[in-house]
C-alpha cells in the first residue's frame, strides 16, 4: 500500500475492499436472522413435539 499511497489506484482499492466488506456484513446480518428466525421455528416444533408426546394416549393391549 506504501507504493500505492495517495494514489488514484490506492483509492480504489480501498473503494473494493470497502464495497466487499459492505457486501460481506450485509449478508452476514442476513444470515444471522435466517438462523435466529429457524432457531425459532425450532423451538416451536420441539414444544409442539413435546406437546404431543406429552398427551400420547396409546388404548391399546400390550
């Protein structure tokens, strides 16, 4: 970068990097709610699960 110092190159690429970096953030705040919003989910379908595990009523001769 020393020899790039000031210069119109210099610029941009620290533009790219920039604009990459941008890009990478985005989707990582993406990806994080994905996973939240699943997390989510799950823990609905394991109460739901446990719910009807819960009232399993089996009528038959064993």
């Amino acid at each position: 970068m020393k020899a790039l110092k000031g210069s119109a190159e210099e610029r941009s690429l620290l533009q790219r990097y920039t604009s990459e970096l941008n890009s990478q953030e985005d989707e990582l705040a993406t990806l994080k709610k994905q996973l939240a919003d699943l997390e989510g989910k799950r823990a609905q379908s394991q109460t739901a699960f446990a719910d009807l595990v819960y009232h399993f009523d089996f009528d038959g001769d064993i």
